[in-house]
C-alpha cells in the first residue's frame, strides 16, 4: 500500500483542484504538494491529474483511486491519527464549520474546555457566512440550522435554541415605545442582507412581518455590534446576550426557535477520534446552551 501521507496529500488536491489551495489545507508548501503527487503518480504507475491553467482535474485513474480512498478514509484515519495521544486521549487536527452566530458565541468556550482536556489535540472553527462544504473537506464536521436533505451524511441534532427581538437601553431610552410587531415600522431594524440568507431557517425577519431593514449585514457579528451601538431593533441569539448586558428584549412575549444540527461523512467508525470529538462537542454544546439562556 502506498505512504498514507501521500495519499492524504492525493485527497487534499482531489478536493481542491489547487496546489495552492491544498498546501493551505495541509499547511504545506505547493511545490511540496506538487512533487508528492508526482511521486505518487509513479508508484501508481498512471497519471491521477490532469493538469491545466484552470488547475488539477482527476483522470479516470484518479476518480477510481479517489472512490477507493473514500471508503477506506475513516479506518486508516482511525488507525492513523491518535499517535501521539493517551490512550484515552484525542490528538491531531479536527475542523469545525459552523454558522458565525455559533461559532462566535458558543464555540469558543465548548471547544476551549474539550481542547483542555486533550492537550493534543488542534481544534479550527471555520465561520462562515454560507453551508460548511464537507465533500470538499472544508471541515472535518458542521453545525447546521437546517438537516441536509442529500448526501452520505449523519446528521445528529444538537438541541433548540432560541431567539428574541432586542435593542439597546440608551436606544430604546430614546425612542417610540414598542408594544407591538406593528410598531416595528416605525424604528430602524437591523438584520441579513436578504439575498445572502444561505438558509430559511435565518429569515427570522419575514417570521415578524419585517420587510424593511436598514441596516443590513451578511454577519452576526456586525448586527450584534450595530445593535450595541444603538442602530435600531433586531433579532439576537439569547445565548449571545449574557456577553452585551447593554442590550434589553423587546416584545419579550415574541421568542422565535430553532435548533443546531452536527453534521459529518457517513462511515465514521464508533471509537474513532471523529466519533469521540463529535460526542464530546454535542454534550458540551446541550450544557452550554441553556446555561446561556438562563443567565440572559
């Protein structure tokens, strides 16, 4: 059999096309990635890429080769990247993807107490603003506010959380009283940039009757800054709120839910370290949840 290594490096540019872009994933040098391949290219004894300006495409051989290598990912992995760890331990590289309201407000603190616990092992949270591509390997697992409907995927839900309608005091200090969704009109709200809502789930402003927003971002983190700021009403997470004590709920009768899903590959055996990692980030996340909620 060949070099594992190698054949990560082979996986890595299937999924990105680049030598660039799998050095990154990697954290290798190109020209490394690029001799490595060649190198397996010969003990394969066939060309696995098709090399072009537009950058590395696979061969048949490739595809085949690539087919092989999926199936076979979570037991050489199992059996590959706990050296270096305890027994009972977790080591080696894990990425997360999730959306930016979680990864902001949640995973921080969830991964930093699982991080303590097993000094070998490197957590990455990916952030990003759309869903999390696993079949190109941007991370390892993703929490998602909606199940995914295709694909080889086990998807686990991780519990409900919740949201409120939120402003800060010295805005609200200042402004036409709200008592009601109608009275949203006549105040400035902030939220999504419509056309980049990557899932309905996160239209919480269509669920209140909002058509209007005048502040608008692709990021939690912005709306939840501009809100501090006191730019206007908007939805925030109720975990999020412990951490801006300037903020006061508005129409506390309106709560809207919604829930966290982990998503990962199927074929994950039980006791690998994806399996174990996964376990640890469901439970820590079920805790830390509401213990938020309940302090806002």
């Amino acid at each position: 059999m060949e070099n594992w290594d190698d054949l990560r490096i082979f996986l890595a540019l299937a999924r990105t096309e680049s030598l660039s872009a799998a050095g990154r994933a990697l954290r290798m040098d190109p020209a490394t990635v690029g001799r490595r391949i060649t190198r397996l290219e010969t003990a394969q004894g066939q060309s696995l890429f098709a090399r072009s300006s537009q950058g590395y495409a696979l061969t048949d051989a490739g595809l085949r080769l690539l087919t092989h290598l999926e199936s076979a990912e979570p037991h050489l992995d199992a059996a590959t990247s706990d050296r270096g760890a305890s027994r009972d331990g977790l080591a080696g590289q894990i990425r997360v993807g999730a959306p930016d309201g979680c990864a902001t407000y949640l995973l921080p603190q969830v991964c930093a107490k699982i991080a303590a616990l097993h000094p070998h092992l490197e957590v990455q949270i990916v952030s990003l603003p759309r869903v999390v591509n696993l079949s190109r390997r941007e991370a390892d697992m993703a929490i998602t506010v909606s199940p995914p409907r295709t694909g080889r995927l086990t998807v686990q839900k991780i519990s409900d959380y919740s949201l409120s309608l939120a402003a800060s005091h010295s805005y609200l200090s200042q402004a036409p009283t709200i008592r009601s969704k109608a009275d949203l009109r006549d105040h400035p709200v902030i939220g999504y940039i419509p056309d980049m809502i990557f899932d309905k789930e996160l239209d919480y402003l269509s669920d209140l009757g909002v058509e209007h927003i005048t502040i608008a971002s692709n990021s939690v983190g912005v709306q939840f800054q501009s809100l501090r700021r006191g730019a206007g009403v908007g939805v925030v997470h109720d975990f999020a709120r412990p951490m801006a004590p300037d903020l006061a709920r508005v129409l506390p009768d309106i709560q809207l839910r919604r829930a966290y899903y982990l998503v990962r590959q199927a074929g994950d055996l039980p006791g690998n370290r994806m399996s174990r990692f996964a376990a640890l980030l469901v439970s820590a996340l079920r805790e830390e949840i509401p213990k938020l909620e309940g302090i806002s």
